[in-house]
C-alpha cells in the first residue's frame, strides 16, 4: 500500500482528487510522528504545518492564564488536524494540540498547499466541503454545550468517540463535556 493511501481515501470520501493532485500531495507532505504528550501546535503560535492524522489520537485545547485546561475536541484518525483559524485569520493560534497516544501524522506546510488551488480545482473543492463539515461540527457542538444536559452530551460523547473512553483518561473527557471527573463518575454509575 502507498505511504499515502489513507490521505488519499480520507481524502476522495470527501471529494475525488486527480491523480495529479495526489501526485503533488507526494511532493509537499512528510511523514511526521509524535510522542504521547509532544505538542502539534501549541498556543501563541503562527500555524505553518497542516497535519494529516494516519494513527493516534489528538486533544485540542486551550489554557486560562491561570492554568486550567478547557477540552475543546478529540481528533482521531483519519483526519485532519492543525491551526485552523491561525490559517485562516494570520493571528497566532489559541487551541493548543497535543498528542494523547503515540502518533503517525503527514504534514504539509499550508501556504504551498493553497497555491495549488488554482491548479487544482479539486483540491479547493475538497477544501471547502471540508471547511463546511467543520462549520457544521462546530455548531452542533456549540448546541450542545448550551441546551443538552451532562447525561445527554456524553451520550453524544459516546457515539461520537465510540472507543475513546479506553483509551484516555476520564479528566479529559469530563473536560470536553464541561464537567467534573466526579460529575462524570456519577453519570456513568447511573448507566
């Protein structure tokens, strides 16, 4: 199988590429691999690197000036991860993204990813259907943050993220629902 092969069928199941496209994706990603708590972009930063998550699992989070964590979102593979709205508004990034497990990940910086747009029309196709599913995810889960209960988002949390609760700790989870680790704890129990 080619190095790039799940690239290829994440990317195709959301719009075909061409063989040219794949062709020049060959060119601009390498293969990257993180260490379980290494740091993919971290905040203050200029995003420069989008990545493609092959293997593990990523959290997406911000920091207070105090210290407290804020669980924003669980990246597993396939997808792709990295400094989105830092891209997109040319300010440094807020949501910090570390590695929970060990990681295998294809990078590619992003300015020579969007100067094949022109191009590859394909590729800026794809883009925007991505860029759509991201806007709708976030709404979604902006919903569900300010209308559902606990109970109900982490029933949300389970189908989304079907064999995450083995795999990382339950702080984490409790975070990303907006909960306590005992909050969480109570609503399992009644399960």
């Amino acid at each position: 199988m080619h190095a790039l092969e799940s690239l290829f069928q994440f990317v195709n199941n959301i719009s075909p590429i061409s063989a040219k496209m794949k062709s020049a994706f060959e060119n601009i990603f390498k293969q990257k691999y993180l260490k379980k708590g290494e740091i993919f972009i971290d905040a203050g930063v200029y995003a420069r690197e989008m990545g493609f998550l092959k293997s593990g699992i990523i959290r997406a989070f911000y920091r207070t000036t105090d210290g407290k964590e804020y669980n924003k979102h669980f990246f597993q593979e396939p997808c792709f991860i990295g400094g989105y709205a830092s891209f997109i508004s040319g300010q440094p990034n807020q949501i910090i993204q570390e590695a929970l497990t060990d990681c295998e990940i294809w990078v590619a910086d992003y300015a020579k990813l969007t100067d094949l747009y022109d191009s590859h029309p394909d590729l800026e196709r794809m883009s925007r259907k991505l860029a759509e599913y991201f806007f709708v995810q976030k709404e979604q889960r902006e919903v569900e943050i300010v209308l559902l209960d606990a109970d109900e988002r982490y029933a949300i949390f389970q189908k989304q993220f079907a064999n995450l609760e083995q795999q990382i700790p339950q702080y984490h989870i409790a975070s990303y629902l907006g909960i306590t680790p005992t909050q969480l704890s109570r609503i399992r129990r009644k399960r």
